[in-house]
C-alpha cells in the first residue's frame, strides 16, 4: 500500500534488508525486538524500515474479506449503534425488496460458531432467518440449546424453531429443550396455564441460565412479524395506534425503541424482557428495506449486542440520527475479557 511519499532511492543492501526485515514481521510473527537483536540494530530503526517498506511498496498490505460481507459498513455499524459485532451482507440482487434475504442465515450460523463457547446455554428465539441459520450450522462448541419462544403455528413445530432447537443441539452434541406451545396464546389465563406445564416450565427454567440469545426482528405489518400475523384485526389496530414501530420475541417497540403493549406479553410463552437484557450475547439477524425501521427501534431499546444484516438495511440504519444506547459496553464480555 503507497503512501504516494517522495522518497530518496534506497540502495540494493537496505530493499534487501527490509525485505527481510519484513518477512520476520508479517509473515512469520517475530516482533520488533525479536528482529532488532537478529539484525543487530534498534526496534527504533527496524520499525522506520518497516514504515519505509511500507511506503516503497515491498509490503503491500491487502484487507480482504469474502465478497458477500462488506467490512465497512459492518465497522461503521458497529460503532453507530455501540455493538459487539455487526456483521453487513451484500443485499442479492433478486431479493433487494423481500426481508430477511437467506444469505443472512449462513453467515449468521458461522458468527454463531465463534460465539458459543464450551458449557454455553445457547437461547433460540422464533423466526424464518434462525430456522435458516440452524440448518446451516456446521459447527458449535458443546453447549445446552434452549427455545426462547412458542411457535407461531404448532402444526408447523416439527418444521420451525423446535426443530431448529434439535438441529442446533445435534450440531454441537448438547442437550436441547425445546417449548411446545404457541407464541401467542387467546388470554393470559391461558398463556399462564401453560407455563405451568411440567415440560413447557422446565425449559423456561433455563432462561435465566442463558449465555447467547439469537432473535428476529419483525416490523409491524403483515409478512414481516409473526406475532402481528397472529393477532386480530382489532388488536393490530390497537397496538399500532400505541405507535409499534417493531417486534422482537413478542415484545413490542415504538420507533424509539421504548416498549409499548405490555399486557401482549401476558399471554405470550416467551422470555421476558428483563431477562434478555441480562444475556451477556443477544444477537439479532434481521435485513432488508421493510425492516430497517424496525432493526433501528430494536437496536435503540438496548437488548440487542450484535447484528447480522444486509446491506440494503444497513445504509438506512447508518442514516439514523440520535443517541442510543451502547449495549455491548453495557454488559460483561462473554468470553470473561
């Protein structure tokens, strides 16, 4: 990489010595005391010829990622919203207009893959993109895999998030308990009932034992947010005149990101908010134009520590204006750093 610097011509012995110079330090890892005793000289000098190796173009330094992940807006992301990962993925063509594209689960399975660690409690929420993120896991560290949430349709269990519950689990070799019971229940006398269901209650028990949450984001309008797909035509009008931007495991958001109809999570099987804010890793995967809005009310309420996103959704997301807050600062690093 030049620096376009004019420089005095260096002569065969010094290009032969900060190549080699250069060698010791980007290819085989020495550092810079280690190469100034080899060469006899100064760590003061050894790192002038490195810069110069630099400037001369001996070295060039080349950032590469895989084409379908944009560095740049992922850093830019990260530092916008205060997280500890943003991961921006190139929006196909074909799909600039549909929300969550499906390139956005296989990235966010191998994110998941550096994320778990030995002797996690990893927590599954609802939603199309993690169903596509579990079938594309390939590997995870040992660890307890717990459902977050019901299921939009119990007919379709068997082929959603406690599926995705099992996969995750026979990936990584670990124990599953997945909750068979609707997301959201007619009242919360019913949704109350049901907690108290021995298997339903044992694998809420673990809520509180979660290290790593994955979650979707939904917007509020049909075919973007399960939990407004199964409601009434007289409560989606009631929550939307509540000013719901978004939804996020049945807990819902104005634009601001402050939650708004609380009493829907009476008669949801869901894990609470509280308890969210209180995982050392929540990570979200969300994209497309149609829940941009939405990823911004979510990543505003603060329960969100990193995102797997596209870069149709991202452009918005860097436009947004206003403090929020800084998750990931917030809370312990999972690894214990």
């Amino acid at each position: 990489m030049s620096t376009g610097r004019t420089q005095v011509r260096m002569g065969p012995g010094e290009m032969v010595q900060a190549a080699a110079m250069a060698r010791r330090f980007y290819l085989e890892g020495k550092s810079k005391i280690q190469i100034a005793e080899e060469f006899g000289v100064s760590r003061f000098k050894v790192a002038r010829v490195l810069e110069t190796a630099l400037e001369r173009d001996l070295v060039r330094i080349e950032i590469r990622v895989p084409a379908e992940l944009d560095a740049e807006r992922s850093d830019a992301l990260r530092a916008h919203y205060g997280l500890r990962h943003a991961v921006v993925v190139e929006t196909p063509a074909d799909q600039a207009d549909a929300p969550d594209p499906e390139n956005l689960g296989a990235v966010a399975a191998d994110l998941l893959g550096e994320l778990v660690s030995d002797g996690d409690v990893l927590g599954l929420a609802w939603g199309r993109s993690i169903i596509t993120m579990a079938n594309a896991l390939d590997r995870l560290a040992p660890c307890t895999v717990v459902q977050l949430t019901g299921v939009y349709d119990v007919g379709t269990a068997e082929r959603g998030s406690v599926e995705a519950v099992r996969t995750a689990a026979a990936v990584s070799g670990g124990e599953a308990h997945p909750l068979y019971a609707p997301m959201v229940l007619a009242d919360p006398a019913t949704a109350s009932a049901l907690r108290a269901q021995s298997q339903i209650a044992a694998a809420m028990s673990y809520f509180d034992k979660v290290t790593v949450a994955v979650v979707s984001i939904g917007s509020w309008a049909a075919g973007i947010s399960t939990v407004h797909d199964a409601l009434s035509d007289d409560e989606r009008e009631h929550y939307a005149g509540l000013g719901v931007a978004a939804e996020m495991s049945s807990h819902l958001f104005d634009a601001q990101g402050r939650r708004v109809g609380r009493d829907l999570g009476e008669r949801c099987i869901t894990i609470e908010a509280d308890r969210l804010r209180r995982i050392p890793e929540v990570l979200a995967i969300a994209g497309g134009m149609k829940k941009a809005g939405a990823i911004d009310a979510v990543l505003r309420s603060g329960l969100v520590t990193s995102l797997v996103t596209d870069t149709a959704a991202a452009d918005h997301l860097l436009h947004s204006t206003g403090p929020a807050p800084r998750p990931a600062l917030d809370r312990a690093d999972p690894d214990g750093s």
